[in-house]
C-alpha cells in the first residue's frame, strides 16, 4: 500500500526495544501490528523510527508512531 495513492491511508512506524524480549513487550508489538493491518494501515517497523522522524533528510513521514 502506498499512502500517497491512498490519502485516507495512516502510515505508522512501529519502535520497539527488543534487546529484552519481555512477553508484555512482543504482545504489545504484536498488538500493533495486528491492528495496522486490520485498519488497513501502512505499518514500518523501524528500530530507529526515533531518529528518521527527527531528521529533515530521510524523507520519510509518519501520522503516528509506536514505541515503547
């Protein structure tokens, strides 16, 4: 899906710190993603989402970013 042919498209980074696999943090990243792709949402997992969205360079926009 590409959010610049769709307007009513959400994209979404999803961030999340996996170096400690807690089960309440893979359920919770889980949970994001499931509900991306039920809302028909362009979801990107990025683990530096935090990084490109500060940057004016990388080009890329999010509407909404999960993190934890």
């Amino acid at each position: 899906m590409n959010a610049e042919a769709n307007p009513e498209l959400f994209r979404i980074a999803l961030k999340l710190d996996l170096e400690l696999p807690f089960r309440c943090n893979m359920e919770g990243f889980a949970g994001g993603q499931e509900y991306a792709a039920e809302s028909g949402w362009d979801c990107v997992i990025n683990p530096f989402a935090d990084r490109v969205i500060g940057s004016k360079r990388a080009g890329v926009t999010f509407d909404g970013v999960l993190a934890h």
